[in-house]
C-alpha cells in the first residue's frame, strides 16, 4: 500500500514537471501559438495606442473592452516558448528567453501588471490615467523586447 501510494506520487510529480513544450504537439505549434496571442494582444493595444496618441477619439467604453482583451491575452503567450524555439531573425526570441529564464518571467509578469493596471484605468474612465497607464504598459513590452526579441 505505501509502495503504491509512493509510485503514486512520483508519477504525480513527473505529470506535475512535464515540460511545457507537451502542450503542443510540435515546436512549430508552439510559436504559432504565441504569435497568435502576441498578434491579438497587439491589436486591442494599439486601438489603446491610437486614443493614447490623439489619431482617435477617446471612447471610454472601447478602452476598457480593448484593455480587458489585453490583459486576458497577456496571459497565453508564456506557454509557447518552448525549449528550442529561438531564432537569430528580426522577430524571433533570443536564446536569453531561455538562458536567463528567470529575468524572462520577471519580465513577464510586469508587462502583465501594467496591463492589469491599463484594464483597471480603463474602467475609470479618466483620459489621462488611461494614457498614463498606456504608456507604463507600452514601456515594459519594449524593454522585454529590448532584452529577449531579435532586433
Ligand atoms: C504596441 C505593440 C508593441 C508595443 C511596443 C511598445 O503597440 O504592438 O509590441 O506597443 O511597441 O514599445
């Protein structure tokens, strides 16, 4: 009985530690995945953007529903950087995403606080927050850029 509750355990640990990369059924998914999510993300931002520029109107409304989109999408990117996926061309991930992983994740997580903050600016319904927010939230996707994307 202890024997089978200890294999039981450990085969519960290995399922824990799978590697992420068992979500996608190819390496190739993977990044089709996480540019899928950086593509949708992007959009709704740069409506943000527009606003936060003065190229559009401010519609308080439209905010809020484009900021609630990126910061639910800010969340799925994560999964697809699989082991093995890095690149040398403009665009791609340097092999940093996975050398210094921990600064990736911490990187990361900023860039989803800032754009919890931009979703809950919106809400507000203040301009001038939201192109405050907007800014801080832009700033931390430029400096993960920075430090981990293929210039
Ligand atoms: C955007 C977008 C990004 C970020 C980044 C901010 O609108 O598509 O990747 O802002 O350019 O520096």
């Amino acid at each position: 009985m202890k024997r089978l509750l200890l294999a039981s355990i450990t085969v519960l640990g290995a399922l824990a530690s799978l590697p992420v990369a068992a979500q996608f059924q190819k390496p190739e998914d993977a990044v089709k995945y996480r540019k899928a999510a950086f593509t949708v993300m992007a959009t709704h931002f740069g409506r943000i953007g527009a606003m936060a520029s003065g190229k559009a109107p401010f519609d308080a409304a439209a905010a809020a529903s484009n900021a609630d989109i990126v910061a639910t999408m800010s969340k799925l990117p994560y999964a697809g950087f699989v082991e093995g996926t890095s690149g040398t061309e403009k665009g791609t991930p340097k092999t940093a995403v996975w050398t210094d992983r921990a600064k990736f994740d911490d990187d990361a997580r900023k860039m989803q606080d800032e754009v919890a903050k931009l979703a809950l600016a919106a809400k507000g319904g203040n301009f001038d927050q939201v192109k405050v927010a907007f800014g801080a939230a832009a700033a931390s996707c430029k400096s993960c850029h920075d430090n981990f994307r293929n210039p």
